[in-house]
C-alpha cells in the first residue's frame, strides 16, 4: 500500500480522511489525531485544515 500524502492546495486538505490516526509533516515530525484534533507534543491541538495548511505536505504513517 502506498502512503497518501495532502498538499495545502490538494484535495483532502481541508478534513482528515477518515481512517487517518497518525502523519509525518515535511520535517518527519509525528502527529496523532485526538478527537477531532492533532497534535505532535500532546501540550497544543490543532485542527487538520491548519497541520495541512502550516506543516504541509503531511504523509499519511503506515499502521
């Protein structure tokens, strides 16, 4: 299976597919998903549209 990856500008960007947990943002750095929510240190959340928009592109982690 090959990973997916959302671009800022690309389809997908503005609500997280469903099935999707955990991405790589372009610096490797690893966020989860929590509720509704992402988050990389467990201290600040954000919501999909802005990890795709600020740390984009994002790849989806194989499970």
């Amino acid at each position: 299976m090959t990973a997916r990856t959302w671009r800022p500008d690309g389809p997908g960007s503005f609500q997280a597919p469903a099935g999707v947990t955990a991405v790589q943002d372009r610096t490797g750095r690893r966020w989860t998903k929590h509720g509704a929510r992402w988050t990389c240190t467990g201290a600040r959340y954000i919501r999909w549209r802005v990890l795709v928009a600020e740390h984009g592109p994002v790849t989806e982690e194989a499970r």
